[in-house]
C-alpha cells in the first residue's frame, strides 16, 4: 500500500516555493515518499508596509506554524533568517541543510559596483542592518548615499533598478541562487556581490529551517537527515548572539560564522569557528564590530555560548545603544 505524502507548508513567493522545492526533492530521495506542497499565506506576504514597522520577527512564519500545529501540514520550510530565535512550543528544527552564499549581493545599474558608487546614489533595501553597513560605507569613502526603504519580492525589486527608480538594491546572494535566475533577472545590470568583511550578513542568512511537530518522532529522525552539522553550528552560534542582544530579525544587526579548514578545506579538516557580530544606527555613523574565534562547537550548548560570549563583549561596547527598542 502507497503512503500517503508528506505535506510540506511554504510561503507561496517563487524565492519559497523554490527552497520548499528543493528540501521536497530531498526528502523523496531520502525517504521515496511523495511530498505535495502546499501553500500558506503569512501576515508578512499581504501586508504593505515595511518590515521595521510590522515588526519582522515572526511576520513570515507565523501562518506556517499555526498550520504545523493544526496538523494541516507536517513540516514546514523557512528561510532561517525569518524565524524568531526562540523556540516555538510544540515544534522543533529538526534540520539545517546545507547552507546556500550567505553574503549579499548589489544589483545596480549597468557598471557600478560598491566601489564606483556615484555620489548621491539611491540604493533600495529595506534591511536597517543592510542601511546601516551601507552608510558606513559611504561616509568612510566621503560619500553621500539614500538608502531607500522597499518591500516586494525579488523581481520588485531589481524591477526599480531597471526601471531607473532606483540606482541600486541589495538582495541576498541566496535568493538569486536558490531561483536560478541570476542572469534571467539582472541582464545586463551589474552584479557585486559584496564582501563579509564590508557588509556582514544577518544572522542565519543563507541558510533553511526545516520544522516539524516535536511530537512526531519518526518524522523529526527522518528529516534530521538532511541536517549539515557545520551550517547548524555556524547558524546556531549567529542565532546565539542575536538573542542575547535581545535583537530581532529587522535590528541593525549583523552575524557571520566562519568555519575555518586546514590544508585543502574539505569539512572535515575543520578546526575553529569565527564568530564576527556587528550593530549599528541605520546612518552609519555609529558600529560596533567585534569577532571571535574558537574551537569548532561540538554541541548545541558550545555554540551558543559562543554567540552568548560574541553578544556580552558588544553590549559591554554600547551595542544595546544603537539598536533603537529591544526586544523583551
């Protein structure tokens, strides 16, 4: 007798029916179930305004959840990113996958990258802790930029780029990945995807979160399966640190951990995490940035006290200063 398939929950944007699509493809490989998608609209889909006025945290998971508990759906698929730091009763990540780029990405008129921006240049994004990097960029080259608040998916929002609206906006590298549609979206705009070291990713970024009800054994221990130790350690001790700074996913912050390899960086020759953390005003003239390092977690536990340890060195900086209200 055929079992019955899985229902898998996701946001009905192309970016999450694409993700959802690949962990689909995962698990009928892993398991040769049938798996159905089916969509779900969140509060975050339908509302219009900006995501530092609705809060961010929660907006785009929430339906999901209400779904898993409900027992409409049996697991869910989330960009990382979007989902609340604490855990929600009832329901656990069983799984990590593997995790896509992290770093962001421009996409701007043809031939200007960060390092040619034209004075007076007017970049989209709706991200204060993507403002907030920007400016701080701008004011250490001398000079003066807009970042511009939008919303909308991915062709949106290259769409004010192409439209001349816009000079530039900043996307996650995941997302034009995930679509495949680098070259279809862009065309000829230009492409720069943007260095860590100058503009660091929100925690999580780039990576999914597979969830399902804790209370379904079986299927948690068959979705741990796609699980990548190294991106939930990474991801984990990111997450650590946005929690203890009391930050949710539309603060002014930002968190990258780096595993380092030894010789020719296969994962398994892994031997130390770098955990850099950074806060600031959206206008870029106050940061504060510091980093980590450590032997790579072996445990839930060391790495969030990682990200704990990264988050107590930066509030003892003023980071709590520069991240307007707390979340309690």
């Amino acid at each position: 007798m055929t079992e019955r398939a899985l229902r898998l929950g996701t946001r009905r944007s192309k970016l999450a029916m694409a993700q959802s699509g690949h962990v689909a493809d995962a698990v009928r490989e892993l398991t040769g179930r049938p798996v159905e998608l089916v969509e779900i609209t969140t509060y975050g889909d339908t509302s219009r305004e900006h995501l530092a006025q609705i809060g961010g945290t929660g907006v785009f998971v929430a339906a999901l959840r209400d779904a898993l508990l409900a027992g409409e759906v049996d697991f869910a698929v989330h960009s990382l990113k979007d989902l609340p730091t604490a855990p929600h009763p009832g329901l656990v990540v069983a799984a990590n996958p593997r995790r896509e780029d992290p770093r962001d990405v421009l996409v701007a008129r043809e031939g200007i990258t960060l390092g040619t921006l034209p004075d007076g240049a007017r970049i989209g994004t709706g991200s204060p802790r993507r403002m907030a990097q920007l400016n701080a960029y701008a004011r250490s080259h001398g000079l003066t930029i807009e970042t511009v608040p939008i919303r909308g998916n991915i062709d949106t929002r290259v769409g004010y780029v192409r439209k001349g609206e816009l000079d530039a906006v900043v996307l996650a590298a995941a997302g034009l990945n995930r679509i495949g549609g680098t070259e279809e979206l862009t065309g000829s705009l230009s492409l720069d995807f943007l260095s860590t070291d100058t503009v660091l990713p929100a925690p999580g970024q780039g990576a999914l979160a597979v969830e399902c009800p804790a209370s379904d054994a079986g299927l948690v221990a068959l979705l741990a399966e796609l699980d990548d130790p190294f991106t939930r350690a990474a991801v984990t001790a990111e997450r650590s640190l946005l929690a203890a700074l009391e930050a949710g996913c539309s603060a002014p912050v930002g968190a990258l951990a780096d595993l380092r390899a030894e010789g020719p960086g296969r994962q398994q020759d892994v031997t130390e995490m770098r955990l850099r953390g950074i806060v600031g005003t959206t206008d870029g003239s106050t940061l504060v940035q510091l980093s980590t390092t450590g032997p790579v977690p072996t445990s839930y536990e060391e790495a969030m006290a990682l990200g704990r340890e990264l988050a107590d060195e930066m509030l003892a900086k003023g980071a709590a200063g520069l991240m307007g209200e707390r979340e309690l």
